[in-house]
C-alpha cells in the first residue's frame, strides 16, 4: 500500500543542502543524495498549515514564545518519554549545533578539554576545536554489532581540565538508544569527576521498534542537576531549515549561566516559523510520526536484508533509532580515500564518510534512510551494481 512518504518530490533548484549543495561538498553533479539529517518527506500536514495561516496574516515581526508554545514542549516530553518538564527549563537557541557551541563557550574556557565518544557525528569535534578547546577521545567499543561505552577508558582520561562531555544519545552514526544502565554507570562517573553533560538528544523521537529513548536529566535528580538536554522538532517532522531548538536546564544556576551567554550574542528572540511549527508539531504531529516510524522501520528493515541477502560486502550496523545507518564496507578493502571515491564516482550515491566521524569510523560510510522506499531502493542497486563490478561478478 502508497502511503504519504512514498511520493518522490523533486527537491533540486529549493536550495536545499542535501540535494543542491553536493557539488560544492563532493565535487560531482550525478549522484543520488543520501548524506546529510534531513528527509526526502513533506513535514506534516498541520504544520504546514499553520504556517500557511501565519504567512495569510501577512505581519512576521518580533516574535516571542507564548505559554502555549512551553505548554506544547512539555507535554511532548511527559507523553513520550515520561520526563515532566518545567516551562523555566525551557531555553531556545537557533539549533542544536549552534547550543552546544552557546555551552562550550559558556561551561570552559580556551584550553580546557571536552570529552566526545567517536564514531561520533563530527560537529561535536569541529565545534569544540573551533571554539579553542582540546578534543579528549573516549572511543566506543563494537561489541555484538553494537556501540558500546568503555567506561575504564573515560576514567583514565578525565583529569580537572576536562569541563563538559557531548553524549549523542541516541547515537548517530551508530543508531544506539543507549540503556538505562549505559546512562547511568557513564553519569555516576562524570558526576564524580565534576564533569558536566551536555546531551544532544535531537534524535529520541525517531525510535524502532523494541527500544525506548531515556532522557539522559530524566534518570535522577543529580543527573538533572548536572545535565543539558539539546532537542529539537527538526529530525523528528523535518523542520531543520527553521532552525529552531530548545535547551532544556533543570539546574537554574547552569540555566542562568547558559542564558548570559545567549544574551552576549544577542540570541533572546525565536524566528516566528520556527516556534510556530514547534507548536504545532508538538501539537498534532503524533499521528504523523506514529506513520513515520513504521515507514523507517520498513525502510531500515529493507536496507538489512538487501545487504545481507546482496551486498555481502557490507555489514549494516541495525539502529536501533535515527534514520542514519552506519554500514561497515571494511569487507571491500579500501583505505577512506578509496571508499569515498568508488561510492561517489562508481555507485553514484554521495553518503557520509566513515572518516568524517573520528577515530573508528575508518572503512564505513553513514547512510541516509528517510527517503521513499523506491529511492533507497535505487541508492542501493547502484551501490550493489558497483560492488560486483569492483569484484568482478
Ligand atoms: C546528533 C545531531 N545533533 C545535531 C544535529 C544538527 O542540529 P541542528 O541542525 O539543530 O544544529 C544533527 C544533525 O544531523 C545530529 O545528528
């Protein structure tokens, strides 16, 4: 049966970033895009709405978030992840990136050192090392076809200069809905080193099947005292073009602090669309991601057995949330360089590189699965095509 996110939609000429910037960032035209967060999908329809209702009114002056624009934020929490959320909590920035450079600048000063867990989704590094501070490696270990955290590693190389650690949960490119369990043993220690966590979770509504997203400040009152939890509307209804994302802050003291910085770059005031379609999404968009989910989950379950049943060459690693699938192609026996180029040039299909996302992601490549099935379908006939040329077949 069709449904909604079966429709292809031409996106070339819309300046979007994932189709119509692959020149400038991969050096060739003819490739199908499967790289960069967002989806080939329409965000829903009552966003869509609402939005076309503002743009009827015709005034789009200064905007401010209305209490029911907090009303909505927290009721979205409390109904998918049990986590109750006061509206004081509440801190906006202009996308998750953009925050947690806003807390790096605000929670260390130049020099001191900030704690990412690679294969890890590499803004983490370019933002910590554009801001001056020092990128301390506590690499995930694979174990069972899953990214686990090596927390004996993390003791050893927490020493006082080491400020904040950037927890990607869930974890792109890796698809893990870290555990309860994963969350706590890695909070017991960075409460016990005084190290601060910021927790980027752009990713939790996007969850398969079996799995269930914990927010990181939700788990206990220490961990929420010592805890900033990025999220946003943007992955989730594909809203990332609006830029628009909320900083969630138990702790009043961290939440004052974060504040004087977004006040230093003048950062007080929402984009009217933006808070707009946050509401709304937050509103009336379950419905809509409820028929999402099961279109990934169809989608993530059609890349598995492709690959396993006819590209032998490469290992899916299963997500177990985000629409980002991270492939292990060290079965084909190419350096980056090689594996990049032979993606692009011989499979014609611009994915993320492995080595983009730090030590570890040496040999994979990151795919891109929101996109009508017919699409990825395509993306991965033109990968499987290549391979048997490459071997031979
Ligand atoms: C883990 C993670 N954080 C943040 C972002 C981007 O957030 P924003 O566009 O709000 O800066 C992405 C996008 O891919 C992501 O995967």
């Amino acid at each position: 049966m069709e449904t909604q996110f079966d429709c292809i939609i031409d996106r070339y000429k819309t300046a979007s970033l994932k189709w119509d910037n692959v020149r400038s960032t991969f050096g060739v035209d003819d490739v199908l895009p499967m790289w960069v967060a967002d989806m080939d999908f329409m965000a829903p329809a009552p966003v869509l709405e609402a939005i076309r209702q503002r743009i009827d009114h015709g005034i789009l002056g200064y905007t401010e978030r209305p209490d029911s624009y907090f009303a909505a934020v927290s009721e979205w929490m409390l109904k998918r992840f049990n986590w109750p959320v006061r509206k004081e909590w509440i801190y906006f920035a202009p996308g998750v990136v953009p925050a947690i450079s806003f807390i790096i600048q605000a929670f260390s000063s130049p020099g001191d050192k900030v704690v990412v867990q690679p294969p890890v989704y590499y803004p983490f590094m370019n933002t910590t090392q554009n801001n001056g501070r020092q990128v301390v490696y506590n690499p995930l270990k694979m174990e069972n076809g899953r990214y686990t955290m090596d927390f004996d590693d993390l003791k050893r190389k927490l020493d006082p200069n080491v400020k904040l650690l950037l927890l990607c949960h869930p974890h792109n490119p890796g698809g893990a809905v870290w555990t309860r369990d994963e969350l706590t043993k890695l909070g017991q220690i960075c409460l016990e080193h005084k190290v601060l966590v910021v927790s980027d979770e752009i990713h939790a509504d996007l969850i398969f099947r079996g799995h269930t997203h914990i927010p990181f400040a939700s788990i206990s009152e220490d961990f929420a005292q010592n805890t900033l939890v990025c999220t946003a509307p943007s992955k989730t209804f594909n809203l990332a073009g609006l830029q628009t994302a909320n900083v969630i802050v138990p702790n009043p003291k961290l939440g004052e602090v974060f504040a004087a910085q977004m006040k230093k770059v003048h950062l007080i005031r929402p984009n009217v669309f933006g808070t707009l379609a946050t509401e709304s999404a937050y509103k009336y968009g379950s419905a809509w991601l409820e028929e999402l989910l099961d279109y990934l989950q169809g989608n993530m379950e059609f890349l598995v057995d492709y690959c396993e049943t006819r590209i032998k060459q490469i290992k899916v690693m299963k997500p177990e949330g985000t629409y980002l699938v991270w492939l292990d192609c060290r079965g084909l026996g190419m350096n980056d360089e090689q594996l990049n180029q032979f993606l692009l040039t011989q499979a014609k299909v611009a994915l993320d590189g492995g080595n983009w996302f730090g030590p570890g992601g040496e040999g994979f490549a990151r795919i891109n699965i929101a996109c009508p099935r017919a699409m990825l379908a395509d993306g991965l006939k033109r990968i499987k095509q290549a391979i048997n040329t490459y071997c031979g077949k």
